[in-house]
C-alpha cells in the first residue's frame, strides 16, 4: 500500500545506502581482524623460535661433549655456567669433562 505523497524512491535510496555502508564497514573489520590475526600468528612464531633456541642450545652442547667424550677425547671441558634446569644439574655445575662425570657418579653429592 502506497500513501499518496509518500517518496518511495527516496526511502529506496536511503536503505540502499544504509545497507551499503553496513557491508563496507563489516568487510574494514573484517580485514583488520585478518591483519592482527597474521601479525600476532608471524609474532608468536619468532617467539617459539627464539624461545626454542634458547632452550635446545645447552642440550645441543652437552650432547656435543658427550660425543667428543664417547669418542676417547677426554681433553675438553665444559665450563659456561647456567641458572636454569640444565645449568643445575652435574653439567654445568662443574664443569663437564670425563673426570666430572666419574665424580658425579661415584659421589653425587659433592
């Protein structure tokens, strides 16, 4: 039912352009969600990465003199000092070499 006098195109254009500028809007936040999910995805990457270096590079080490060791060289010793798990433990606590691990293994509380 029309209303005589009423501006059907008018009212038309108006809901047209609502609608319009509702999508705009939806595809702006949309594409920002999509932005700060790729740069917080590539950010915790780099800090599993880093994270992951830090913590496999003393393994890395010990398991390095382990070989040298295993293989007859007795000569190296390990001397960097850590604070953390593996920096606790008889690796570096004093000094990895073949005479520690002897140490350790028949007095393990010195």
């Amino acid at each position: 039912m029309v209303v005589v006098g009423e501006p059907v195109g008018l009212v038309d254009t108006i809901h047209d352009k609502i609608v319009s500028e509702d999508i705009k809007i939806k595809n702006r936040i949309l594409t920002a969600a999509i932005f700060i999910s790729t740069v917080l995805f590539i950010l915790s990457i780099v800090i599993m990465t880093l994270i992951g270096k830090k913590i496999s590079e003393p393994i890395a080490l010990a398991a390095k003199m382990s070989q040298k060791i295993a293989s007859g060289d007795l000569t190296h010793v390990l001397t960097e000092s850590s604070t953390d798990e593996t920096g606790d433990g008889f690796l570096y606590k004093r000094g990895f070499s073949h005479k520690n691990m002897v140490l350790c293994l028949f007095h393990p509380n010195k």
